[in-house]
C-alpha cells in the first residue's frame, strides 16, 4: 500500500506555496521584459516561463514524494 | 544618443532607442523604472517600476520594516544587503543611514519599539518589549530600540537572546519571506538596469536560425 503521508505533508504546507506566486509571477514578467521590447511578447514570455517554473516545482515535489515513497 | 535595431523574420524591426545608456543604467539603478522612463519606453518602465517596488515594499512589509538593514558586526553580518538588497536602489539606502546613525550605539531614526533591559547579555535576561498597553511601572533608563530598516540593536551574541533572535522569534517566517522578497526585488532591478543599458535581449533572426540548426543537429545524434 502506498504511503500518502509525505504527499500529505508536502501539500499540507500548500498556504507557504502562496508566497510564491506572487514571486513567480513578478520573476516571469521581469525576465520576458528582458528578453523583448512589445507588451504583447513580454505577456506571451512571461506565460510560458509561469508554466515552466510551476511545472518545474510539480516535478521536484514528485520526485520528492516518490523519493519519500521508496526510502 | 544609441539606437539599437532588432531585425525581425515578419513585420516592422524592433528599433530601441537607449539615450545615454550610462544616465539610464544610473537612472535605473536609482529608481527602479526611471532608466526607462528616460529612454522613453514608459510600458517597460512602469512594468518594472510596479514589479521591482511592489515586491521590496512587500517584503519589508513581511518583515514589519526591519529585514532591510546593512550590518558589519561581528556574529551580524548582513550579507544579503549589499549583495542584493542594496540594488532596489533609492529606496533601500535609508538602511545605509541608518546603520551610519547606529554605528557607535546612537538611537536610529524612525524608532519602532522599545526593549529592556539594555545590557541582557550581562544579566542573562530575555528581552522585554514596551508595549502602550504593557508599560513598566519604573521606565528603564537605557533600552534598545528597534529602528526601521535599523540593524537589530544591543550586541550581537548567538549565545543570549539578542534582538536579532527576537526578531526571529517574533515575526517567524515573515522575517524570512520578508528577506527572500527583498533581495529578490534587487535581482529583478539588476535585470532591468541591464535592460536599460543594453536594450533587450531580442534573438535576431540570425540567431534564432543558428539555435534551430544546432538544435536539429543535437537531435540527429
């Protein structure tokens, strides 16, 4: 049977994640700002870098709890 | 006054006009926003103005005015001010004044709260804050005071409980979101006095060509 505590534990603390919305949102803009001078590109740039980074954060938190699930 | 122009594949080239870039990278440097307001790029300028201060005043917000200050003492070595904080610009430099005033022990300006007693170390006591609704009946003489954007005041001594543990214990981890926002927010405005000072990073069509080559090139192997 698969122990879901650690996923538990690792989204139990899902209210701290909110601090990094925010900080994900303003790294994204400022980066796709820096990358191109139109508004429209900048907003297009600073989608793609939102979903990388939180699918990013998806992955480790994965690879954390399978981790957790093996040892 | 350099003008930069970007080639594109469809459409109209991407000309950038910096000014004088030095002005405009000090400009930037200074007020986050203004190095592009100078070059006239006012969308770009307000986009970073909004994100690089909003995010600062955040986190000194988290940080009930105190995560931002510039220390050298032994055991306080505020490491994340100069490193990054300090590049939120005009902003951030009050923590320089204040750790001018503070430095042979003064009162800081813009005082916070108040703690006692002074010499804790000595007497190996935990420190009191002076609340208005909590006041001593005998004012202490001496006592610490926390100032804003101030280093933690009293010596630093991982061995008692200085303010700096205060602070810690107080504010948990607003103190540390508050720090992590703040030094942030200057990486963000080294990007955009970077942006000021060379224009933006735009691949031209050149080199969109040259990455998809090597890219097909990778992918053969």
């Amino acid at each position: 049977m698969i122990d879901l505590s650690l996923l538990f534990a690792l989204t139990g603390s899902v209210p701290n994640l909110y601090y990094a919305a925010p900080l994900v949102v303003v790294i994204s803009l400022v980066y796709g700002a820096t990358r191109h001078e139109h508004p429209a590109e900048i907003i297009k740039h600073s989608l793609r870098s939102i979903i990388w980074v939180v699918g990013f954060m998806a992955v480790i938190m994965a690879v954390i709890w399978v981790a957790g699930v093996m040892i | 006054m350099s003008e930069i122009v970007y080639p594109q594949e469809q459409g109209e080239p991407v000309v950038v006009n910096l000014g004088n870039p030095y002005v405009a990278a000090v400009l930037a440097w200074l007020i986050p926003g203004a190095g592009h307001f100078y070059q006239l790029r006012f969308a770009k300028g307000l986009l970073f103005m909004l994100c690089v201060l909003v995010t600062y005043f955040v986190g000194l917000g988290l940080g009930h005015g105190r995560v931002v200050y510039a220390s050298n003492r032994p055991n306080d070595f505020r490491w994340q001010y100069p490193l990054f904080q300090i590049h939120c610009g005009a902003v951030a430099l009050p923590a320089l004044v204040q750790a001018y005033k503070t430095k042979d022990g003064d009162d800081p300006y813009f005082v916070l709260c108040e703690r006692y007693p002074a010499k804790y170390s000595e007497a190996d006591l935990s420190l009191k804050r002076i609340e208005e609704d909590n006041k001593p009946a005998v004012m202490p003489k001496n006592t610490l005071k926390d100032g804003f954007m101030a280093p933690p005041p009293g010596i630093a001594d991982p061995a008692h409980q200085d303010v700096l543990a205060r602070w810690h214990f107080d504010y948990k981890h607003f103190f540390e979101m508050g720090t992590l926002y703040t030094m942030i927010a200057g990486v963000l405005n080294l990007l955009a006095v970077y942006d000021a000072f060379c224009g933006p990073a735009i691949l031209t069509a050149d080199q969109r060509e040259r990455l998809e080559s090597k890219k097909k090139g990778q992918d053969q192997i």
